[in-house]
C-alpha cells in the first residue's frame, strides 16, 4: 500500500443488542433470526455481529428470505 493512499473505512458493526434497540424486536428474537440463518451476520470467532447496511435491507425487504454466508 502506498503511504498516500489511505484504506476506506469500514462500516461500524453491531451487536445483537443494538439491533434489537434499533428494530424494536426483542433480543431472543434476534438470535432466533440469526440462529436460522434469516438475518443477515458475520461470525468473528464466537462473536456475532451485523452490518448495518445488510441488516437494513433485509427489514426493507420485509424480513423475509434466507440469507447464506460469503463463505457457506
């Protein structure tokens, strides 16, 4: 990389937590769509965390669909 070439920054990722505060859905029901594989997540070792430009779409899209991982 040159030194005057600077990297983009990255999206903020959030926690489940956050989701649920900025959903208005109950935690439980935030880990059931991540357990099923509905809501978009990326697993950083046993972390969760969630993009909030994917989390967005998917309630954009009416909370519906199954999404798979880059890496399934």
């Amino acid at each position: 990389m040159h030194a005057d070439t600077a990297a983009p920054a990255l999206p903020r990722l959030l926690r489940a937590q956050e989701v649920a505060e900025q959903t208005g859905l109950s935690l439980p029901r935030i880990y059931e769509l991540t357990r099923s594989g509905a809501l978009p997540h990326v697993r950083l070792g046993r972390a969760v965390r969630y993009s909030p430009a994917a989390v967005s779409a998917f309630f954009e899209a009416g909370g519906t669909g199954r999404w798979t991982s880059p890496g399934a």
